[in-house]
C-alpha cells in the first residue's frame, strides 16, 4: 500500500485531482496503481485504508475484507470510479491488506471478484536489470502471461516491454476489450509494464492496448512473448499453461549429442505442415496429433534421421509460409495448440526422429498487431529505414544492438530447444544479416563505424546465440542459410568463426542443378559444376540442401528440372540423389521430391499423393528410401564429412564422357565405398575404374537398377581386382557403367 497523509477534506475522493481521475476513467493514466487498490491514508487525523476500484459496467460495489465485513463503495466519478473507506487493521494484523470485491450489475446480480491492483509486482529488480543489459536469456519465464498463484488466488501475471508507452492495459474478453478497466503498472526505467489479473483460465483471449507518449499513436497489440495465438485473421493472444504437459523423451535426449555429431548420419526431410498432406474431406490442415502418426510414420519407414520444419512460428499469412513471423514464442495454432505440437515433437523422438526448426531472427513483418512500431517508437527495429527495412521482402529489422531486442531473440531460441525439446534452429537469412548493403543499391545503407559494409552488431548477435544455445542446451544443432563466402560460419567463436555447427551449401546446389538441367551432350563443356565443390567442401561444415526455394517460383519441381523424356528425367534425377548422398556433407530434401512431384509446391494444396498409384513414382520413392538407408548404414557415407580424409577423387578427367569416380572412406578402410557416376545416356561397357585394394567388390547401389525403373545394366555379380594401376590406384577393374547412372561398389570382407 501506499503511505500518505493528506488534510482533513471531509471527503476522501477529494485528494484525488480531477485532472487524475480524468486521466484513469479516460484510459490514459500511466501509474494505475498510485491510484487504484488499497491505500493508507490519513483522513481527518485517522489511520484509514482508502480502496478504489474502477468498474465501468457496474452499479454498485463492496469491499469484503478478511473478517467478512462488507463495507459499501461510493461511486466518486459517473464513468464507474469507487471508493471506500475502510478502518486501517491493526498493527499486528497480516499484511498485505487481503480483501475481495463484490460488485452488482445493472440487474443487481452480484459477483465475487478479486481486485488486481491489490497484488504486488512480480518481476523482481534483478529480471529488469538482467533484462536491461541484455542477459536476462530466460525472460520468457517472466514476461508474456503467466499462470501464477498469489497469495493463495490463482491468475495470470502478464509483462510487457513499451518503455515509450504513456499507458499499457490488458484487454480481453473478461473486460469486454475496454482499456480502462486493467491498465498495467510500470517498472522505471526499464519500461516493462506488469499486471497480475486474478481468475483468467487457459484459453483466454487477451492484448496489450498500448497508447504512445508520442504521435497520439495507439494501437492494441498481440504479445511479443505469447505463447499461443488465435487462428488467423485473428491476431488476438492466448494464455496458456506450458507445465501442463508430459514428455516422453528422456531416452532420445540424453543420446542427442551423441546422435547428431558430425560424425553420424544426418538426413534432412524438409517439412511445410500447412500442405504436407491435407484432410481429405475439406482440404483443412491436419492437426499436429494427427501429423505426429502420418508424418513420423512416414519420416521413419522413408529413413530420414531429421525433420526440419518451414517456421511454424506464429505468421498471418499462409503465403509467407512462416517465414514472416510475428510470434516469436508461439506455435502456429494452424495446426492445434502448444500441447499438440509438444505432442508432436515427443512423438518424432520416440520414433528417432530430430526436429529441426527454420527460425527467423533476421526481419519481421509490418503488421499493425505485430513488433514494427511497437509503443510508438522504433522499438525492435531501427528507425532509419536503410538499416531497419528490407525493400524486396517489405520487412523490418531487428535492431541487433539493443540490449533488449538481443535478449528477446536469444530468449525465443532458447524457448523452442528448452520448452519444446527441439533439436536444432535452422536460421534463415543470415547473409541478408551479415551485410549491411545486402539487396540494397549505392546510397540505401549506412557503412559500419569503420566504414565497411559488414554489420558489426548481428555479427556479435549471432555468435552470442551461438554461444549461449549451445552452452544452454548442448548437443544441440545451429544451421546458418548463408549464401556467401563469409569465412568459419560453421568454426568456433573463440577462433573468430560464427559459432555454427552446420552451413547450408549453396554453392553445391546451385552447380549441381545447373549442370543436371542441362542436356546431356552439353555436360562435357560444364565438367568443373560437378567437381568445383570439392576445392572447398572442407572449409566449412556443410548440409547439401535441396529446398523448397528450389520447387516454387517457376523453377519447376526436381523431377520436371530434369532434361529429356520421362525416364531420362528419371534416371537424372536418380543421378542426382545417388551423387549427392556420395558427396560429402550432410542431406536436405524438401518434401515432395522423394517421389517425383511433377508440379512446382504451393502452400495452400497437399502434395500430390495420388501420383504414387503409378509404378515410376514408387519406384523413385523406394530408391530415395533406398538411399536413405545406405547412407546410415555405411560409415564411410557420413564418418567422415568435414575433411579430406574422407574424400579422394579416383578419376575427373574424362570430360569427354561426363564420367566422374571417387572414393569415400571411413576410419576403418574396410568401410571404403567406391562411386562411379556416368551423366550420359550412353552405357559405359567395360569401363576401367582405378580401385583402392585388391580382392572381390560388391555392387550396393546402382541408380540404373531395374527395380527403380532403370535399364538395369549392371557388373552381373562380384568385380574382380586387377592388379592393373589405374587413374592413381594400385588395381582396377572393367566395369559397366549405366546410363545416367551411379553406381557404389564394396569391397567383400
């Protein structure tokens, strides 16, 4: 309560000014609680608890303090502001003051209701200076909406950053969305605003109705650290309990670090939720339960170790496919609620599945309920629009050298790995982060403090997230998309690297499709696009990524990029795979292409199922899960991804033939796999291949195999070593080459 002794007016509501009443009944009063709840005053030389309560839609009011007795409240302002004077307890009596409202409506029904403005703050003075200086990585525990227990009554505590606000209020429908009923208290100088609202269930709806000191601005938000959201086009805020629910887990946590180091087999499924699969009867989103047993099921039999999702972070457009988050702490309630998706995540452990999430901490969109222009200022992004705007996306950008805005970032990551068990963050975007000029002309950006085009505070950002997820939550992934030839992405930041464990090879990808779209008889001249990866396949820890930017925008699908007939852009396509499970790094597949889509992805349709009732696209599913399963099961295939000791090139000459061959070794040289690749539809009969040691070799994979729709030419049993030297090896062997095929050979032990 709050001590003050005033003269003796004979009417207690008299040492409120009319200009503070106006202020509170008129909702833009910032200091609720000097005001409102209970108040130790002097009044005509006695010791009394004056409490106020502004309730617009009510009648009449009491207060009931803890021995029963209900005093009336005087009505001291039309638009609904009460006050009582009640005796001031004991010196011995309990404190805080405990008592509870009774108030009528119009019809005289009355309601027992606690006051909110009777409970203390909760946000301790070290969250808010942690928070101040950036460190406060945990502050989801704290800010958003929180179910609480408060001397005893049960609620919701809810925080919000607006430092320029003038007055921030909860609005929901327990108030009737007015602002003037719960305007929020505010914690100088850090400018988080606080509010414990007694007796609100999970579920409810809720904003923040924020008003500026500035401009006039107004606006209700939904909250920045919400946990969940209302569907779309509804932008309200939802609180929600997450203790609620029960992992199952435990045995895929404690084997994570083990299973995703870089020396073990990571195989990527990239997964759009909204249109993997639909119902089937109203073409309506699968829930994430349901997702969790057709998904998983699927992911498992097809042998991928990973499933990466597109942001299911809160977004309001379907056509941004998460990619324009503005729930940073939300699951897209598109697909059910926190606990579904918690369901989900448990679900894809227990099978052996990782989940990786596609998070985007590099921009945000303008929307009016969103981050941009927050409390009426540039809050999260920076007000120069040529440092805090991307013209082609029509984003904003996040201020990365603000203290606060760094430590809503780190905080969300840590969100999604700690509360949602996650295995990973895929970052999108990160060179558009790395460079201030990136997609912009001369005169659209501001140099660095040195005078260079490199953004000084998102490089200190991403290698601090860098650091505190992984030290936070080891065995952990972090996966930059960057297109650039920014050096040690993926090296220690001890060594002046970014932190990274795993970078998305663009490079690679963009060759490789280049090469494979071209018609075979030009591939002779663009021999360096199949090899020119391995001059630098070591410098960084790759992921050979084949996304879904590379099946929209008129680019076509993998299988329709493919040049020829139907099974030539088959057989291509088998190519492909085989050479890009050969090479080293880990594997990015996009959804849709393990069976030969045919039509570009759209995010508002399901892919396009019924096409496997044909033998072609199930023979290419089967040779994918083919892939999948040989790529785990031979160590040389994923032993040793990041250096040369895993790699040698057996023969790059033969241009003329578009004919490649290389090695892949573990550490064991029995695991030693030999991959021969023929990007001609001619049949390479009898062709000598150099070979590493002498002895019997096994054919386990041949992309050619009739089994996957292919010609079948094959070695027609076991290939004998020649003691011939060949292309640098000590023996060799004739072998048959399949047309655009690739074949991988074991030594028999």
């Amino acid at each position: 309560m709050t001590d003050k002794s005033v003269a003796d007016t004979g009417r207690p509501n008299a040492t409120l000014p009319p200009t503070v009443i106006h202020a509170l009944v008129n909702g833009y009063h910032g200091a609720p609680f000097e005001v409102l709840g209970p108040h130790e005053m002097v009044v005509g030389g006695q010791a009394v608890v004056v409490v106020r309560a502004f309730r617009p839609l009510d009648a009449a009011a009491w207060v009931v303090d803890d021995t029963g007795t209900r005093t009336p409240m005087t009505r001291i302002d039309p638009a609904g502001l009460f006050e009582a004077v009640l005796p001031a307890p004991p010196p011995d009596a309990p404190t805080p003051f405990r008592y509870h409202l009774v108030v009528a409506d119009a019809t005289g029904t009355e309601y027992r209701l606690e006051d909110p403005y009777r409970f203390p703050p909760l946000l301790t003075d070290f969250d808010l200076y942690l928070f101040g200086e950036g460190n406060f990585y945990y502050s989801y525990e704290k800010l958003g909406a929180h179910p609480r227990v408060v001397d005893g009554v049960p609620g919701v505590n809810f925080a919000v950053w607006a430092p320029n606000a003038e007055r921030v209020s909860v609005i929901g429908s327990f108030n009737g969305w007015d602002k003037r009923t719960h305007p929020m208290r505010r914690h100088d100088p850090s400018g988080v605003w606080e509010l414990f609202i007694p007796h609100l269930p999970n579920g409810t709806h809720y904003k923040y109705a924020v008003k500026s000191r500035f401009l006039g601005y107004e606006v209700d938000k939904s909250d920045p650290y919400g946990f969940y959201a209302e569907m779309r086009p509804s932008t309200d805020s939802r609180v929600w309990d997450l203790s609620n629910y029960v992992w199952h887990d435990a045995a895929w946590l404690e084997e994570r670090a083990q299973r995703q180091a870089l020396d073990q087999p990571i195989n990527i499924y990239e997964v759009h939720l909204g249109s993997w699969r639909r119902a089937p009867e109203d073409n309506g989103f699968l829930n994430y339960r349901d997702l969790a047993v057709q998904l998983v099921d699927y992911v498992r039999e097809m042998g991928y170790t990973h499933i990466e999702l597109l942001p299911i972070t809160e977004h309001p457009f379907d056509g941004s496919w998460g990619y324009q988050t503005t729930g940073y702490f939300a699951p897209t309630s598109r697909f059910g609620t926190p606990d579904d998706f918690k369901f989900f995540v448990d679900t894809c452990h227990q099978a052996g599945i990782g989940v990786i999430l596609d998070w985007v901490p590099a921009h945000f969109p303008r929307d009016a309920h969103g981050l941009a222009f927050f409390d009426g200022t540039h809050l999260y992004e920076h007000a120069d629009p040529r440092l805090g705007e991307h013209l082609d996306w029509g984003t904003k950008i996040f201020n990365f050298g603000r203290n606060e805005v760094r430590n809503f970032l780190i905080s969300s990551a840590l969100f999604w790995l700690k509360e949602y068990h996650l295995d990973g963050l895929r970052v999108d975007a990160v060179a558009s982060m790395l460079y201030l000029d990136y997609s912009r002309k001369p005169g659209e950006w501001i140099p660095n403090r040195y005078g260079g085009r490199e953004n000084l505070e998102a490089i200190a950002f991403i290698r601090r997230f860098n650091e505190i997820t992984h030290a936070e939550v080891p065995g952990i992934l972090t996966i930059a998309e960057e297109s650039t030839s920014w050096p040690m992405v993926t090296r220690p930041t001890y060594t002046g690297g970014l932190g990274f464990d795993l970078k998305w090879n663009m490079g690679w990808m963009h060759d490789m499709l280049s090469y494979m779209q071209k018609d075979p008889i030009y591939r002779r001249y663009h021999q360096n696009q199949i090899t020119f990866s391995l001059i630098y396949a070591f410098h960084e820890n790759f992921v050979l990524p084949f996304s879904h930017d590379e099946v929209v925008h008129l680019k076509r699908s993998m299988l329709d990029k493919m040049p020829g007939d139907v099974w030539r852009k088959y057989a291509n396509l088998r190519a492909l795979y085989a050479y890009m499970t050969a090479h080293p790094g880990k594997k990015l597949l996009f959804m849709g292409g393990e069976f030969g889509q045919w039509a570009e992805w759209s995010e508002a349709r399901s892919l396009d199922w019924h096409l496997l009732q044909w033998e072609d696209h199930r023979r290419l599913q089967r040779f994918v899960a083919r892939l999948n399963h040989l790529y785990r099961t031979e160590p040389a295939l994923h032993r040793i991804d990041a250096s040369w000791e895993g790699f040698e090139w057996i023969d790059i000459s033969d241009a003329d033939h578009s004919v490649i061959s290389f090695l892949r070794r573990s550490d064991d040289p029995a695991d030693t796999v030999v991959i021969v690749c023929n990007f001609t539809p001619v049949p390479r009969l009898g062709y000598r291949v150099g070979l590493p040691t002498r002895g019997l070799y096994r054919e386990i994979l041949n992309s050619d195999s009739r089994e996957f729709g292919g010609s079948g030419v094959d070695q027609g049993g076991l290939v004998a070593a020649e003691a011939l030297p060949w292309q640098r090896c000590g023996f060799s062997a004739p072998l048959n080459l399949p047309p655009l095929g690739v074949i991988m050979l074991k030594a028999e032990q």
